[in-house]
C-alpha cells in the first residue's frame, strides 16, 4: 500500500496479516517546521533560530522530533489500517536528527494481531539516505467495516513570509 491516491481506503482488522507493511512519504519543507511550531508551541530555537542552532550539537536547525511521530500517526491514519483507526499507544526512540528538506518515510509492518481488534505494529522512519530517523511501535484499535473515501480538501494555509 501507498499514500499516493486521492482516496483512503481502511484495511480491516479481518484483512490484516502478520508482515503486511505499508509506507507513507513527506517532505519537511520551512514552511512546514513554522508551521507545526505554530501549532505545537514548541519555539524551541533549535527548530527556529539558525544562530542558536549553529551552536548546538546539531549545528543546524532540525525538526521537532514529534514532526516525525505525527508522520508515523498520518501512515496509520490514513494509508494502515486507515481511516476508522483508534490509536492506543506509541513508542519512539529518535536515532538521528531530521534536517529541512529530508525527505522521510514511515515504514509500517504488522507485528502482531491481538483480542478486541488491537493490532501492534513496528514503525520505521527512514530519510532520504536510507538512514534510520526513528524507530518504534505503535497499538491500534483497527475498524471493523470496510469503507472508502474521497480524501478532504484542506484549506491553503499561508504564513507570514513564507507564501
């Protein structure tokens, strides 16, 4: 499965499989870090100042690292299982940092199935290079009816200087 169609479709509880996997792709751009600041809160200067960045240990701006976990929350969403999806629970462990325009990918892969149509899965990040971002694994309540929907229109989101 893939995240490049205009509609979602679920992947009940009854059709999952031990190994099935599924990915999902995004690339984080400036205006995407602004703006999940904005959202979030999250100001620290590691994410927004390039001078204070330049001194930490990344020497760079990076993203915030839940940027990534909200990707992984996105793949199971709306790509596995898919829309009706309940999430329960999510580790993650941060190998490296994620830099502006890293290109990542969520890998999922069902681990195991469980009682009351709980599924657990490995969640894999990877960047661009092949290089492992984040690691974990994730507890859904996956649905029990099959359904097929017209991905929404969003409305255009714009920031001040960065249209």
């Amino acid at each position: 499965m893939s995240d490049t169609l205009d509609t979602l479709e679920n992947i009940t509880y009854d059709e999952l499989n031990q190994g099935d996997t599924a990915t999902f792709t995004r690339s984080l751009t400036e205006k995407e870090l602004v703006l999940f600041a904005a959202v979030s809160g999250d100001y620290n200067p590691v994410h927004l100042d390039q001078d204070y960045a330049a001194g930490s240990m990344f020497g760079e701006r990076i993203a915030h690292g839940m940027w990534s976990g909200s990707l992984i929350s996105a793949a199971l969403a709306t790509v596995m299982p898919g829309p009706g999806t309940v999430y329960l629970e999510q580790s993650l462990a941060f190998k490296r940092p994620v830099k502006l325009d890293d290109t990542l990918t969520v890998n999922l892969t069902v681990l195991s199935k469980e009682p009351k149509n709980r599924v657990i899965f490995q969640c894999d990040v990877i960047n661009q290079n092949n290089q492992k971002v984040v690691t974990g694994e994730a507890k859904v309540i996956a649905p029990s009816e099959k359904v097929k929907l017209y991905k929404p229109t969003l409305p255009k989101i714009s920031i001040d200087g960065y249209d």
